[in-house]
C-alpha cells in the first residue's frame, strides 16, 4: 500500500508545486498537462484509495509505529490534497439531503485546501521524502 500512496501523492505534490513555478522542463509540462487530463480519475481514485488505506494502514501487520503514522499521514494527506478536484462529483447525487451548514463548513475546508496550495505542495513533498524512506528504507 506505500509504494501506491507514493505515486498518488508524489502526483498531486507535482501538480500542486507545479502551480507555485513559472518556468518548468518540458518533461514537467507534459506530465502536468497529462494529470489534468486525467484528474477526474486520479482525484477521485485518491480519495477513494486513501480513506481505505488510513482505515487499513494501522491494522496490517509487520509495520513499526513511526511506519504506520507516516503511511496514515501520507493517506491523509492523499486525501486532502485530491478533494478540491473531486468535491463535486461527490456530493452531487446527494447535494439536497446534506444539511446546508455542513455542506458549506464542506466547501470551506475545501476552498482552504485550495487557496493554500503552495503550502500543501511543500508539505506533499517532505511527506514524500518520508514515505519513500520507510517504503524503500528497508529493502
């Protein structure tokens, strides 16, 4: 399960820096412009994936505690960073039956994500950092 939160999160680290960068390499380009495509798969994929990895990640067995709290921070994160894109398409089959007061406190923490990219993109990158240690750290 940490090698995909790796991948997830490593994609939406790159597309939240990416934002926050002027000038970038064309390889960056082309896998910008190739997640945008994409992001109504990824996003919701994310989400999806990371709410079942931070339920699943403390009761697997042969991880130390510092490996299980990074892993559930980095599926939080996962989780935070890819429902901006995703809110949407999640509340909309249910939009009318969502109190109105937690469906704007929703839509608050969302815009808030949002409007803090850059911070979230340098916190997406140190947990990246983090995860690939404990992921490959002991091979």
């Amino acid at each position: 399960m940490g090698l995909i939160t790796l991948l997830f999160l490593g994609t939406f680290t790159l597309l939240y820096l990416s934002k926050s960068v002027s000038k970038k390499a064309d390889v960056v380009e082309k896998a910008v412009k190739w997640i945008q495509d994409n992001m109504r798969y990824l996003a919701l994929g994310g989400v999806i994936y990371g709410f079942v990895a931070f339920c699943l990640t403390p009761i697997v067995g042969g991880l130390t505690p510092m490996s299980i709290c990074t892993r559930m921070w980095a599926n939080l994160l996962l989780v935070a960073m890819a429902l901006p894109y995703c809110f949407d398409v999640l509340i909309a089959k249910y939009r009318e039956k969502i109190n109105t007061a937690i469906l704007e406190e929703s839509r608050g923490v969302v815009t808030w994500v949002s409007t803090n990219e850059k911070i979230f993109g340098f916190v997406g990158g140190a947990t990246c950092v983090l995860l690939f240690v404990d992921v490959f750290g002991r091979l």
